[in-house]
C-alpha cells in the first residue's frame, strides 16, 4: 500500500513546493516519519538522495538559460561542499556509537532546523504584509572582489552546508535568504542562484548519505514519481493561487509539526 501512497502524498507535496516554493525536504522528511514510520536517518538520507535529482535538473536548466549568478555560486559551494561532508562525517561517528543515537539525535535536529527556517520565513512575510513601509537595518553586503567577502561566503555555506547533511533541510529556504541578506541578488537570478548551488550542495551531500547505508531505494523512487510532476502542475496552477495565504498555511503546519519533532 506504501508504494501507491508514497508517490500519492509526494505528487501532493510536489504540488505545494511548485505552488509556493517552500521546501520539500521541509516537507517530505517529517511525513515519512510521521505517516510512514521510517526511521528519522533513513528518512533523511532518502529524502536528501530524492532532493538532488530535481536541483541537478533545475540547476541545469539555469545554467543555459544564464539565469545565475555564476562567482556566488562557485564561493558558497566552496564552502558548503566540505560542510556538508563534514556533517556526515558527525553522522559517520554517531551510527558508530548506536543506531538509535543516530536516529535520536536526527529526529530532535531536524525539528529545530524546520522550526527555525519556518519562524525566519514567518516573519519575513508577517512584516512584509503589515509593515510593508518598516525599514530594517541592511545586513553588510558580501564582495566577492575581496578576500574577506570571499571567506564571509565560503564560512556561511560551510556552517548551511553542515545543516543540510545533518537534516536534509534548508537546501534552498535558507541559502535563499542569504543570497537575500548579503548578495542583494535580484528575482531574476535568485531562483535560478539558488537552486543551483543546492544541486552542487545536495549532489555530494547525497554521496555522503549512500556510504551511510541509510538511503531506501523503496522510498527515493515513489518519491521521485510523485513529486516531479507535481512541482511542474503546482508551477502552473501558481500563477492563478492566492500566494500569502497558503504560505501562510503551509508555514503553522510546519511550525506544529517541527515542535512535535524537537519534543
């Protein structure tokens, strides 16, 4: 019965990720764990491994069309590619301690990573809503001509990158606000910025997560056949759908769902 409801949910939350661009792994992660009883590590690991296929596409996509920003790319990917395989090697050393640690210390981790993105970007849009005239202090802008906007780059995806492999998460909400905060990047090449570098972060991070022995084909390929095509109908249908209420949805669901983890 998994196997027809596997790709069911995924379609579905395809069709919320092209909707409105909340993450998958925010996602699919904690409904693998709470509606399917996979264990935290294996859920990670498959949902990581699911995740690169459609970054690679998308960032393939990108690169032709030039919608990027090529030198932000390469310097967080610098940083964020040894992050991420430093990360697992934290999860190399706690499986070899106990499996159930592992699982554990993933479950409680994976919470406090979707609790905290979802709080960032809940406020984000709260502010942008209400106080749509407030004016924030600027973060300091990264220069990617200097040596220190180049170290700030490759320290900030090397701290994100760590995250990813340790959660599957932020791969893109997170990176995303960074390129907001200190690359004042502009819509047209934030999206295509973003998922590029996650396609180089997650294609390692997935590496990683085989020689853990904790991915489940069982579970990556349902993924896989249920969540493409509903990214690209949920891309569709966006164009007509009220955006600030199903983020909104979307953004208390997950907020429930990261406390129950973290608890």
């Amino acid at each position: 019965m998994d196997f027809f409801l596997l790709p069911l949910f995924s379609f579905l939350v395809g069709i919320v990720v092209g909707l409105t661009g909340i993450g998958g792994a925010s996602l699919i992660t904690p409904m693998l764990i709470f509606v399917f009883q996979v264990p935290p590590a294996v859920a990670v690991s498959s949902d990581v491994v699911a995740a690169t296929l459609m970054k690679v596409v998308g960032g393939i996509k990108h690169w032709q069309q030039q919608t990027l920003d090529a030198e932000v790319v390469k310097w967080l990917a610098l940083g964020s590619v040894p992050g991420s395989l430093f990360g697992v090697g934290i999860l190399h050393l706690i499986k070899m301690r106990a499996e159930n640690n592992l699982n554990e210390f993933m479950l409680h981790l994976l919470g406090a990573t979707i609790l905290l993105v979802t709080f960032l970007a809940l406020v984000q849009m709260l502010l942008l809503t209400f106080f749509p005239l407030l004016k924030l202090p600027e973060l300091p802008k990264f220069d990617l001509n200097t040596q220190l906007g180049r170290l700030q780059t490759v320290s900030i995806g090397a701290f994100l990158g760590c995250i990813v492999s340790l959660t599957s998460v932020a791969s893109g909400s997170m990176f995303a606000l960074v390129l907001i905060a200190f690359f004042r990047l502009d819509a047209r090449k934030l999206v295509g910025t973003d998922i590029s570098q996650a396609a180089i972060l997650l294609l390692f991070t997935a590496l990683g997560h085989l020689t853990l022995g904790t991915v489940d084909w069982n579970l990556v390929l349902p993924i896989w056949f249920g969540s493409v095509p509903g990214v690209l109908i949920g891309a569709k249908v966006c164009q007509i759908a009220p955006q600030k209420p199903l983020r909104f949805i979307i953004y208390s669901l997950l907020m429930m769902v990261s406390l129950k983890l973290v608890y």
